[in-house]
C-alpha cells in the first residue's frame, strides 16, 4: 500500500563497487579526486544517501576498469533489506 505523498527511493547495494575500489587500491578520498568530486560527496553516494550521475558512473567505470556488460553487477543492483 503506499500513501499519498510519500515517493519511494531505489536503493543500489555498492558493495561490489566498494570491493573493486579496495582491488584497485583507491579509496573514497582517491577516487573522489580522481573523478573530480568531493570525497564527501562519493562517500554519500556510496552509501546511498544521494544518486550518482551518468558522467560519475562513466568516470568511476574508467578508473575502476569496469566494462560496459559490468556497468549493472556494479552500479545498479538494488539493496535487499
């Protein structure tokens, strides 16, 4: 049932993103800086308080090595609560 006003988010679960950055050797602050965000601004998105973008999906794709037929297995997997 849903209420009248209330929207419904879509949670991503980024812990394989978050696994692949350890694999890499980057942390929030190093890849923040190496795709030209704050390192707050990741550590929210990664830990879905906010949406990432295309051009940040692109460029953390780039920097992580994550091909194109990966793009879902990391970026879009919903949290199962």
């Amino acid at each position: 049932m849903s209420r009248k006003g209330v929207v419904s988010m879509v949670v991503y679960n980024y812990d394989r993103l978050r696994g692949r950055m350890a694999e890499k050797g980057f942390t929030i602050k190093a890849l923040a800086k190496k795709i030209g965000i704050h390192s707050n601004t990741l550590a929210r998105k990664l830990y879905c308080e906010s949406y990432l973008n295309t051009d940040e999906i692109r460029n953390i794709a780039s920097a992580l090595d994550i091909t194109a037929n990966e793009l879902n297995d990391f970026f879009f997997m919903p949290n199962k609560y």
